[in-house]
C-alpha cells in the first residue's frame, strides 16, 4: 500500500509564505529593500516573494530566516 501525500496548491504556499515575509517586515518595520539587503539577495526579489510570484529555493528560505534572525521553522510557522 503506498502513501499519496497531497501538498495542496502550490501556488497557495507561495503565497501564505509572500504574506508571512510581508507580516515580518511589517512588523520589523524595514522596507523590502532593507528586507533584500539584510538577506544577500536583490532589492527586486522581495516584491516577487511577498506577491507570492517567486517559487523561493531553501537558500533564499535560510537567508530570509537569519535576516529576521529567526530560525526556519519560525517562519514556516501558520502557513
């Protein structure tokens, strides 16, 4: 017997993850361009994650966590 694991709509996660980066910088109060800079990664990325347009790789996912100095599974928390 084989275990079907179903994930949903990618597109969902994409987006929860975009409003999650987005409450946390909110929240921090910086700007995405701040948010991009503390992250290592270009100033146009951030806009993508938050409207939920980029399929972000474990790197990004890493480097996003240390710039809210956070621990991954915080920010994976309530997606």
């Amino acid at each position: 017997m084989s275990t079907i694991l179903h994930f949903g709509n990618m597109d969902d996660v994409k987006i929860k993850f975009g409003n999650k980066v987005k409450v946390l910088r909110l929240e921090k109060g910086i700007s995405q361009e701040k948010l991009a800079e503390l992250a290592d990664l270009d100033r146009t990325y951030i806009p993508g994650i938050e409207a939920g347009k980029r399929n972000v790789s474990i790197v990004v996912v890493e480097k996003i966590a240390a710039a809210f100095n956070i621990s991954i599974s915080k920010l994976f928390m309530d997606i």
